[in-house]
C-alpha cells in the first residue's frame, strides 16, 4: 500500500467501474478539475 497523497502532490492513474457498467479512468478529465467521493457498497461493512 502507498502512502496517503500529499497536498498538491498528483493523483496516480487508476480506472474505476462507472454505474452505466463502462470503465472511468482519470486521464479522461485531464485538465479539468475532479472531485473523488468514495462511499461503501449498500449492505457492506465499512
């Protein structure tokens, strides 16, 4: 695991399932500004 991002420091690239069942990849919203909220799956501990 790595460690926590620092302020300012750049997110790694990574692809995450989007809820239309297609793949997001965050290099798909280079030059615009994102926010990332991760929540638990409904029913899961966490």
């Amino acid at each position: 695991m790595r460690e926590p991002l620092k302020v300012g420091e750049r997110a790694p690239e990574f692809k995450l399932p989007a809820d239309d069942g297609s793949t997001v990849e965050l290099s798909d919203f280079r030059g615009k500004n994102v926010v990332l909220f991760f929540f638990p799956k409904a029913l899961t501990p966490g």
